[in-house]
C-alpha cells in the first residue's frame, strides 16, 4: 500500500531552483579558495573547510537513492583519487578524528562535486510531483535515525521523499555552508551572500 501525502507542482519547482542555489553557494565558494585554505588548520577542535566540502558531499551522494535517486559515485577509487585523508564522511566519527580530514587533489574533488550536483538536479526534474508525499522511512524510527533532524521534521507516517530531499540534502548542504563561510574568514576570504 503506498503512504502519500499531498504535493504540488509548484513545490517541486521551488525545490529544484533551492538546490541549484544552494549547488551554486558551493561552486562559488571553492571558485575563490585553493587546496592550502580548504585543508587549513585552525587549531583543534576545528574543523578544515575540507571536512566540510567533503561531508556534505558524501552525504548528498549518499542519501540520494535512499529518497529514490540514482546509485552513491563515490567509492574507494575516488576516495584515492581525491586523495582523501579519511575515506568516510565522518557522519558517526568524533570531531577529534575529522579534525584530520584533508583532500590532496583538489580539482578530483571539483570532478565528483560537478556530478553529485548534476546527478542530483537531474533526479529532481525527472521526479515525479506525486511521488514527493511518498514515505521512504516509516515510523517509528530506529535508534540510527530517531535522534536526527529529519525524524523531528517527519509526519505521523514517517519521512516523506520531500521531507528526505530537504532535511538530507538541502538544509544540511545550508548548515554546512554556514561552517565554511565562518572557516573562510579563518583563511582571510569573505562570505558568500549577504
């Protein structure tokens, strides 16, 4: 039996334009940083901009197919080929082990940034209206997922497509930019918007 709820066209057309925003705040901001700013080390207990490059990354990667997208790209090869000093996104690590997080090929990294960020807008203009209400994980939710945002911005039933494209990819990609906006002024650069 399928879980909806409803949802229209117009919502998914906001979310897409969001997502493109929020890509482009991303392409902007590692146009004007190189490899010493991204990897910098304040000081412990603070993280490298490229903890925050390469977790959100991973983590829009891999989520999309839990909300019905395509297959995660990343894999060990490019863990190598980034050359990635902690091959994980660090989601279930302490801030003392990603303080280590560091990308050695930076412009590796831009490759599978510009196609996690095409393999999603893609997804979210193929996707169809009704499916968005669709609900991907039901309540009650397992210890692994009661505790995170989307289980607080879930329904009744549990999350829905929509809630999981939003909580997973979009305002965490926020939240992370708010970090690296603050860590560039650690490295002399500005902010992003105003």
């Amino acid at each position: 039996m399928r879980q909806t709820t409803n949802m229209t066209f117009d919502y998914r057309r906001s979310l897409q334009r969001r997502m493109r925003a929020m890509h482009s705040l991303y392409e902007d901001a590692c146009d004007s940083m190189n490899l010493e700013q991204v990897n910098h080390f304040e000081r412990e207990g603070v993280l490298p901009i490229a903890f925050s490059l390469i977790h959100q990354l991973l983590i829009e990667d891999g989520t999309l197919p839990f909300a019905g997208g395509p297959a995660q790209l990343f894999n060990d090869e490019w863990a190598e080929k980034m050359g990635l000093e902690i091959w994980d996104h660090g989601k279930h690590k302490t801030v003392d082990e990603m303080v280590h997080q560091r990308i050695g090929d930076y412009e590796a990294f831009r490759e599978l940034q510009t196609l996690v960020f095409a393999k999603t807008e893609a997804f979210l203009l193929e996707i169809n209206p009704e499916s968005l209400g669709d609900i991907v994980v039901p309540a009650p939710y397992g210890p692994g997922v009661a505790s995170t945002f989307s289980a607080r911005v879930g329904g009744d039933l549990g999350i829905s497509r929509s809630d999981a494209i939003e909580c997973w990819i979009y305002q965490h990609g926020l939240r992370h930019m708010g970090e690296i906006e603050l860590a560039r002024a650690l490295v002399g650069l500005g902010g992003m918007t105003s």
